[in-house]
C-alpha cells in the first residue's frame, strides 16, 4: 500500500514524475508472500482513494541490491528496522555492504510525519479487516508527504552547498 500511495503522490511512472524521484519498490524482510499479488483489501482502500492503476508482486528485500539502489530503506515497524539491520550487519561481514552507510538508509517509515516519533504502521493483514487498512492508508499518506517534503528539503541544502 506504502508503495501504491507514492507512486501516486509523485504521479511516478507518467510525464508529470517529481523529478527527485527515480525508484519506488517495495518489499519484505521474510519471504511470506512472495509472488503474490497486493492483498484484496489494500486493492479496495486504494481504489477507493482513487489510485487505481497500482500493482505489485511481492518480493523478499535483496542486499546488497537495495541497500545500493536505494536512498531510504523505510520499514513499517520497529521489528523490520531491526530485521533490516541484522540484514546489514550480516551483509557487511561478508563485505557485500559497507555498514555505516547501508544502515544510514534504513528508517522508521513514522519517522516522517508520525504523530509520535515511533510511529508504526500497524500489519492489517491478519484479523485487522478492513478498517485496518484503512488506518494503514491514512498514516502512509501522511507518512508519504512528508517523506516527499523531506526529500525536497534535502535536495535544496544539497543545491545550496554546491552553489556556495
């Protein structure tokens, strides 16, 4: 669902794409699912919301792969931070990785634009129904614009140094 609502909030994928975005995937610390499509219910929520183009094939996350690809690394709770470090620190003992900086990629998603600064999303897949879902939407929304507000905010410190 993350993926789905900032694929729409930065109308990736079509000739209006924010120019500060160039990769959006997601993907899980375990291979529960993977192959499987996006869960019916995150499908209704978002359809409801009007994103109804999205579609996804879930896949378990690849280091080094990720870690290099991507600029964030954002989990949906304290467990998958942890599991995503583990991930690294096993990564770097192998020297496919180097530690420091693929775990500078790795934040809470809550971390932007949480209520509180630990803020999780909360796994409605199992018991949640659907209102579960629909609270998940509303805090990736939330979590996703402000991500995006980040992103913006850094790109122009960064293009303020290298004017200077």
């Amino acid at each position: 669902m993350a993926e789905g609502v900032f694929r729409d909030l930065t109308n990736f994928g079509t000739p209006n794409q924010h120019p500060l975005i160039s990769h959006i995937d997601s993907c899980g610390t375990g291979a529960y699912h993977e192959g499987a499509y996006s869960d019916s219910r995150t499908m209704s929520v978002l359809k409801d919301n009007h994103i109804t183009s999205y579609k996804h094939q879930a896949r378990k996350v690849r280091v080094p792969n990720d870690f290099t690809e991507f600029d964030y690394i954002l989990a949906m709770d304290e467990e998958n931070v942890a599991d995503l470090h583990d991930m690294v620190k096993r990564a770097a003992k192998r020297g496919l990785v180097k530690q420091s900086e693929a775990l500078a990629r790795v934040h809470l998603f809550g971390e932007y634009g949480g209520k509180v600064i630990d803020e999780e999303v909360g796994d409605p897949y199992y018991g949640a129904g659907r209102d579960g879902f629909e609270v998940a939407f509303e805090q990736v929304s939330r979590f996703g614009k402000s991500l995006l507000k980040h992103v913006e905010q850094q790109a122009a410190q960064e293009l303020g140094r290298t004017a200077s």
